[in-house]
C-alpha cells in the first residue's frame, strides 16, 4: 500500500487543509479525526458528546436528527474557516439489529433518521463551504448494507439507502467540484460493534485505527480524482456468516 499523503494536490502549502468529522468522538469518527490532525489537517470534530477529544482537534456539539442543530453547527464552522477540504460523516449512535419479530417500524425510523437523513441534512448544511475548497465528502457504510441480511431490517436497510443516496449526491455536486465517496468497512471494533454483539470476540474486528487511516488516503493524490465510488474494506471472515449463523454487523 503505498504511503499516506503528505500534501493536497489543490492546497498551497501556506494553507492548511481544512475537515469536520461528524461523528468524531468515538470509533471510526475519533479514529479519523486523530489520523488527520497527526497529518497537519485542522480538525474540527461535531458528536453528541463531544468529549473525550482527539488530540489536536476542537470539538462542537451537534444531533445530525435536528436541523436546528446542524444549522448552529454550520453557523460555528462558517466562523473559523471560509472552506471545508474534507466532510466525514460517520455519526449514527447505534446499530439495530435484529429479526420482524424484535424490530419495530420506529426502529427502522429511527435508523433512517440517523444514518440517511442525517447524513443528508449535514451534507446539505455544508455544501457551500465543500465547494469553496473543492472539497471531498466520505461517508460510512457497511458490509450489512451491501446486502440482505438476516438481522438487517433496521441498520442494514438503513445503509443501503445511505450508499445510494451517496450517489445522488456525487452525481449533483460534481459541477462543484465536490466529490463523495464511501468506505464500506466490515466488523470494526468500536463501542457501537461491542454493544451490539456482546458476545462477539473484538479482536476478529478490524481496529477502527485501519478504517481511520484509509479515510486520510482518500485525500491523497491517488485517489484525486474518485466519485461516486465505495471503497470495501472487508473485515473477519466470521461477520459475513449465512443467514442461520450470527448476525454480520459492519462498522
């Protein structure tokens, strides 16, 4: 693999390049944040929960489900910086899984309202700044939305609809120069994976350390000129069981 980028083929080196990680306290967020900042990257991270913080990065507060507060987020960003290079979108607070029987139609609800809707009102709240910089979006899916799965009916329909409307978004923001991609990880070990499948081994995960580091490549020269693509990162080969075996769960 070859080594992660040091420079941004559209930032002169007086300006440091610029990303809000939403979903940046914990997990693939925090993992992303940390990787950036080490980069040189001006990190601002946004969670429901703020705390604890990457190092070298500032946090602000925000719940992706209320437009109030993506607005108030969009408001606070717009203050310190007149561009975004980089939006990462890995807010989403749980994983739902389960079979009919145990999912309700406000579990699917809900799913949707963090992992799409969210993702698409954030998206939307800071298109403008993306533009200004010509900016990249990554958004997180998972092997569960890939395809049908047993314990699916909630997060895996969830982020399905999420992939697609990735695509949406990168076909209508490339005349921006607006690019958006995903990373579709398998089992990652983040407090949302262990609390969904307790009884899982953590270390048959991937480190949210990995997915982290291949957010940073995707703002490497290499990958310059990618749109509308899904980067797969498969995790252990015991999360993508049959349908009789455990529920597969991606990050």
């Amino acid at each position: 693999m070859p080594p992660l980028a040091q420079e941004h083929p559209q930032a002169p080196p007086e300006r440091r390049r610029t990303a809000l990680v939403v979903g940046g306290s914990q997990g693939i967020g925090r993992a992303a944040a940390a990787q950036l900042a080490k980069e040189g990257w001006t990190v601002w991270t946004a969670a429901r929960r703020p705390d604890p913080l990457p190092a070298g990065t500032g946090a602000l507060c925000v719940d992706v489900r209320d437009g109030d507060s993506v607005r108030e987020l969009r408001g606070r960003v717009g203050a310190g910086t007149d561009g975004l290079d980089l939006l990462v979108v890995t807010a989403g607070g749980a994983a739902v899984l389960g079979r009919m029987a145990d999912i309700t139609p406000d579990d699917v609800a809900e799913m949707l309202a963090q992992h799409v809707v969210g993702a698409y009102r954030v998206v939307r709240a800071f298109h403008d700044l993306l533009a200004a910089r010509r900016g990249q979006v990554v958004l997180m899916l998972s092997r569960m939305g890939r395809a049908p799965r047993m314990h699916g009916h909630a997060y895996g329909t969830a982020k399905a609809a999420l992939e697609h409307l990735a695509g949406c978004l990168a076909l209508d923001l490339a005349a921006a120069g607006v690019r958006v991609n995903c990373v579709s990880p398998g089992a990652v070990d983040t407090a949302m994976f262990r609390t969904a499948l307790p009884d899982r081994d953590p270390r048959t995960a991937l480190p949210a350390d990995d997915v982290g580091r291949l957010i940073v490549r995707l703002t490497g020269p290499e990958f310059g000129s990618l749109n509308g693509a899904v980067l797969d990162l498969p995790g252990d080969p015991a999360s993508r069981s049959g349908p009789a075996g455990p529920p597969p769960y991606g990050g």
